[in-house]
C-alpha cells in the first residue's frame, strides 16, 4: 500500500461514499489519506469487526448494518 495508490483508489470513489476501517496501527494514515474523497469516515472497534468476520449470514447490507449500529 502506497499513499499513491491509495489516492488512486480514492479518486474512484463517489464523493458521497461513507468508509469503514478497522483499528489498526495503519487505520489513521489511511483515513488522513482517504478523507478528502469520501463524505465520511468511521473507524470502527475490532469486536463488532470480528463478530461480521465470525458470521454465518454475509451480506454487504447485515455487515454494514452491523457496524453502523456500534
């Protein structure tokens, strides 16, 4: 991961997008790099990330839902 690239990938995403990280060491170097891209940013506990990781039922919308709701 290099921050061009990962302004490569920012530059595909619709202004109005919301983004999820888990975290992590690297979670604030990214979120600082993806900001100005994205409507919003949310950096969410590993729990309720692991718990989607763990679950039965995958859907993008019950993952969002999941970590929208902590």
């Amino acid at each position: 991961m290099t921050r061009t690239a990962l302004e490569g990938f920012g530059k595909t995403l619709p202004a109005s997008d919301e983004v999820v990280f888990e975290a992590t060491a690297n979670s604030m170097p990214v979120s600082r790099v993806l900001a100005p891209f994205v409507a919003r940013e949310i950096i969410a506990n590993p729990l309720p990330v692991k718990t989607i990781a763990q679950a039965h039922v995958k859907t993008d919308k019950i993952d969002a839902g999941t970590l929208s709701s902590w």
